[in-house]
C-alpha cells in the first residue's frame, strides 16, 4: 500500500493503511440517551482465586440499561474471577448478582444464561468457544434446547447451519461456510461468531472481559461498533479492558480494580489517564 518515513507516520495514518480507509478508534459514543433502569446489580461479591486465597472482595457495582461500565485494571488483579462470578462459572463466597431483580445461582452457568447474561471470555479460543466444532454447532452452544433448533432430543441440523448462515452474512464472517472448523478462523472472524453468538439470544446484560485483546485495528473497530450499537439497543455492559484507550471511547463510567477491590470509580469525562493509571496502581486517591 504504502512506505513511509517512521519520522511522518502516526499510528492512525498507519491504521489507515493497514485498513485501506480512516479508521478512529478513539471516537467516544454519540448520540447517547439516558440509561434505563439497573439491569445488573453485584452486590458485595467476594470469590476465591484458582489457588485459593481471596480474589475477589466484596466488589459492589451496577450498571443501567444502555450504558457500558468499564473495569479497568492491572492484569491478574480480580478481573476475570469477576467476569467468571457474574456469568456463574465462578462460585461466589459471599455476595450476590442480580439481573432485572432477579437474583443467580451462584456457580451455575446456566442460571446466567436463563437470565439473558451474555458472556465473551478473554480467552475467545479456549473458553469463547470449541475450536473443534465447526461455526454452526458453535453459535447454538447456547441454545441447542430451544425448539428453534431442537426437536426433543434431536437437534435440526437444517435450522442450525441456516441459522449460522444468517449470523456470517449479518456480522460478516469472512468463512467458506457454517461446516467451517471455528479452529480455521482468524481471531477477528472467531470473535464475530462469538459475538454473534451472544448477541443472537437476545441479551440483557453483556459481560466483555478484553474483547479486542490480539485483534487488528479492523476487527477492533469492528468489536467496538457492536458494543456501541448493543449499548444503543438498552443491553447493559460490563466492559474489562487493560486498554486504557478503549475504556475512555466506550465507557459511560469507569470502575478501577486493585487486589480484587473496587478502589474508585467516575464518569467516563470526569477522569483521566493518569487518574486511572495511579488507581490501578493502588493509589485511592489519585492527585
């Protein structure tokens, strides 16, 4: 496409070229309206870690339909045990999650899901989805009991791979077809099934934990239109993001976490960069 002097470029001219158009992945949402009522509501969550010890404690937050929360944080300091307690793959030890006043059953995933909380994992190819089966079986993971795609304990194929062809046309999916392993894909395509996949059962709450972790500028802008355009729809998101950029472009509000606590928490125009940097590093009050 282009060489250029590293002295004249930038990284959104190099964006451009990379992508074949300008591409602004600071671009803060417009339009936005005020948020609904509470949809998810954590209260006084606290969970252990995978070699025991306190990972999460006693983390209070809520978000409102329409509106995006952003978790910002060091790598390994509570985030994902959070994720992972909301979505009920987590047992929580103390604390409750609520969605629309309902409260979860802690440590099972499937009370989540009946309460229409949708999930994408950091780990989009080891937990997102399985790599092993092909993009129609992988965008029904969650819903092959429904009577759309299963007949008592049949599954329809038919309605399946019809069903995967509408999400690769609508998310545009570069692959050959549904019988395509989700192991063959790039990590921007294996992301849009996976948000397909959530997106498609309809959610109130998402839970987006890194989601545009590894991906190129293309397929990360691509990520953030979806959740700017499921946040204009009323769901409510949890954002968890390292990416300090991303947070400020998306979030309405940021909560920062530091040793499985929640030590500050603003409007996304009421803080800065450097705010955020001293409260991921522990410092409660930032100067």
């Amino acid at each position: 496409m282009a060489t250029t002097d590293a002295s004249e470029a930038s990284p959104r001219s190099l964006a451009a070229l990379m992508v074949g158009r300008e591409v602004d992945l600071s671009r803060r949402r417009q339009g936005r309206g005020e948020p609904g009522d509470v949809v998810l509501e954590v209260a006084g969550l606290s969970a252990e870690g995978d070699r025991g010890g306190a990972a999460l404690k006693d983390v209070s937050l809520s978000v409102r339909a329409g509106e995006i929360l952003a978790v910002a944080g060091v790598a390994g300091n509570g985030q994902r045990e959070l994720a992972e307690a909301i979505t009920g793959l987590r047992p929580a030890t103390s604390g409750g999650v609520r969605v629309a006043g309902r409260k979860l059953r802690s440590g099972h995933p499937r009370s989540a899901i009946r309460a229409r909380v949708a999930y994408v994992p950091e780990d989009r190819l080891g937990t997102g989805v399985a790599p092993g089966l092909n993009v129609a079986s992988n965008v029904v993971l969650k819903s092959y009991r429904t009577r759309a795609v299963s007949l008592g304990p049949l599954l329809r194929l038919a309605a399946i791979r019809e069903h995967a062809a509408r999400l690769i046309e609508a998310y545009d999916v570069k692959a050959a077809g549904p019988e395509v392993p989700a192991r063959q894909l790039s990590g921007g395509n294996l992301q849009k099934v996976l948000l397909a996949r959530e997106f498609s059962g309809e959610p109130r709450v998402l839970v987006a934990a890194s989601p545009t972790r590894g991906l190129d500028v293309a397929a990360i802008e691509t990520v953030h239109r979806f959740l700017r355009r499921a946040a204009d729809a009323g769901v409510a998101i949890l954002l968890i993001s390292e990416d300090l950029d991303e947070i400020l472009a998306l979030a309405d509000r940021v909560a920062v976490m530091y040793e499985g606590e929640i030590v500050g928490e603003a409007g996304a125009g009421a803080i800065g960069v450097e705010e955020i940097g001293l409260l991921m590093a522990g410092e409660r009050e930032p100067a």
